[in-house]
C-alpha cells in the first residue's frame, strides 16, 4: 500500500470519528478473576450475565462473532456499544486485537481499515524514519478512535517481534521487520500514541516469536539461540522499547506485555515463556518491566494439558492475567471454579 492511500485513509478515519467518554476504572470494593474471557455473540446471553455477575473477570475479548454488521458491511455501532457497555458493568477492562492487516476484528466498512504493521517498515531508513514513524502514529490514532468510540481500552497491539532474514517467520506482515531500530521505534511509537487517546497497548510476543517458524497456535514452537544471541536481538527489542518509554515518562499502566507460547531451551527447557518462572523473572528483572503481565490466549496448540491447568500454570509462573478466548459456559464456569481455588489457596498459605 502506498504512502498517499494511507494518509488518505487516516484523513478519512480522522474526519468520522469522535472519542467515547473514558471508560470504568477497577473498583477497589471488587475482586476480580485474573483471566481475560470472550463471549459468544453480538449481546450477552443470560449465562453470560450470570457469569460475570459471580465471578467478575478483569477482562473481557471481544472477536469477529461479536460484529454485528449490516446489508452494507457495515458494524452495527449501537448494538457493539450496547455489548461494551454491558460488559463494563461486570469487567473493567475490555480488549481487541485490533493491530492492521490481517489481524482485525473491526472489520466493517464504517471503521477504519489499518494497513498491515510491516507496510510501515518498507523503505525505512535513517533519514525518513522520523516521517516514517509520524505516518504511523496517524494510523494509531484512526484504530484508537474506533475503539474508544465502542468502549474498548485496550488493544493487543503492537508486536515488537524481531523477524529474522533467513528464517520464514509465520508472523510475517504483522511484524515492523528485520531491523532493531525501526522495530523498536515504531513500537515505541505506538504505544505512546495510545496512551495519549487513553487505549492500552500490549506489546507482543514477549520475549519474540519472530525467531521461530513454527506457529504457536498449532505447536510447541523450540528457539535454540543461545541466550547470548538472544540478548543482541529478540529479546533486546523488548528491553530497549521498555526503558525508552519508562525513560520517556510513559507510565507502566499505558501498556501491557504478552507472553509467547516458545520454548527458549537456552534459558528453561522444560516451559514455554508463558509458564517459566525463569522467563517471567528475566522480564521483570532483566527487561525492567513494573507493568502487567498477560500471557497469549491459552486454548493454543502450543500448550498441554486441561485449560484450567494451562491458567494455573501461567499464574504460577508470574503472569498476573491469563487470556482464554473461549466462550464455552462449561469451560469458562470450570476454568473460574478452579482459578478461584488456586487464589484461595494460595491466599490461605500466605
């Protein structure tokens, strides 16, 4: 895509859309569930109400399937408004992935269309990255304002996953490219553009999962760099975005971290990032992150075992939220149930 057709849709976004009032902060009177949940449809469901109303999860995943859209293709804003606003009455916190390309959820004819990530990091160089980077946070700006329009506050955006030159990473397009510079300044962008229109950002897929070939949606994806390697590239990129936004006085509540479901066997051969201790540790000692973390969507390939178990494991490890985007009421209900208990026990031994 070109330069112009993008600065022409960002004008266009900029003109039809407005800002929706700040969204519900966590109230101190609730204690909400550590998982993020999603939900089966265009309303909630009279079990769904029922759910939330018990067991408050700090977040809720909206999808594909809870778009409504019209004869025209376009989203039906009411009733995406209605959903959000009945969602907020039971869980503070309500997320998309919302990053361009390929991976969008609002996908309508009246929302913004954002470019895939990667278009941003095409003929980058020293002299235009400046230009480069400001493209960008306009692009930012049109996702934001479709999002705060419809109640979302946070956006599982943007990926500061490295690709490697000679390895063909699934990531692809989704990724700002090869090079650690843009890479780190486009994230760097983002996420202090979000924070400026009130969206939190979720960097992803920490610590890298442009390394890797295999998807972890389906499989166990293993990286075998050493940790030497990993430290001059992959995990860099994380680090170095962190400390230039802490240092830019970005607070650590305007963006989250997402963990990958990668087996880094340099560091723990026997867990993903997402259940190691070790990894979760390096991430908040070594990388310096004071903010949340949350780990990929938990019903992946890449993982075994029951997904009450999966939830438990990433809590233990030190995740402080699990993502489930699963809106099956039994597995929801037994994944509470058991998270709950664990909180509780947890709690007791303390």
């Amino acid at each position: 895509m070109h330069i112009k057709t993008i600065l022409s849709l960002i004008v266009f976004s900029f003109a039809t859309h407005s800002y929706a009032s700040p969204v519900p902060k966590l109230e101190s009177s609730v204690e909400y569930l550590p998982i993020i949940f999603a939900v089966s449809g265009p309303e909630l469901s009279a079990d769904e109400i029922a759910f939330f109303e018990k067991y408050h999860p700090v977040g809720t995943i909206l999808s594909l399937w809870n778009v409504e859209l019209d004869g025209k293709n376009n989203v039906n804003r009411e009733k995406l408004r209605q959903l959000c606003d009945a969602i907020h009455r039971y869980s503070p916190h309500i997320l998309i992935d919302q990053e361009g390309g390929r991976i969008q959820h609002l996908q309508g004819a009246n929302c913004y269309n954002a470019p895939a990530p990667g278009t941003f990091a095409k003929g980058v160089t020293k002299d235009n990255l400046k230009e480069k980077s400001e493209i960008l946070r306009q692009n930012v700006a049109s996702i934001d304002r479709d999002l705060r329009e419809f109640g979302f506050d946070i956006n599982c955006a943007p990926l500061c996953d490295l690709l490697s030159e000679n390895i063909p990473s699934f990531i692809g397009d989704r990724s700002f490219g090869t090079d650690p510079a843009t890479v780190c300044s486009h994230a760097v962008t983002w996420v202090k553009q979000a924070a400026t229109d009130g969206v939190i950002s979720v960097l992803k897929h920490c610590p890298g999962h442009g390394c890797t070939v295999g998807d972890s949606q389906k499989e166990l994806p293993e990286v075998k760099k050493s940790l030497s390697d990993l430290e001059q590239s992959d995990f860099k990129i994380f680090k170095d975005v962190i400390h230039t936004l802490y240092d830019d006085g970005i607070d650590k509540n305007s963006f989250w971290i997402m963990t990958s479901h990668i087996l880094y066997s340099a560091i723990d051969p026997d867990h993903c990032a997402t259940q190691s201790p070790k990894i979760i540790s390096m991430i908040r000692e070594d990388f310096g992150f004071q903010g949340k973390i949350v780990s990929d969507c938990i019903t992946m390939g890449a993982l075994r075992g029951e997904l009450w178990e999966r939830a438990i494991a990433a809590l233990e490890a030190g995740c402080d939220y699990v993502l489930c985007v699963d809106y099956n009421s039994k597995q929801k209900k037994l994944i509470a149930e058991k998270v709950t208990e664990y909180l509780a026990s947890k709690k007791g031994g303390n």
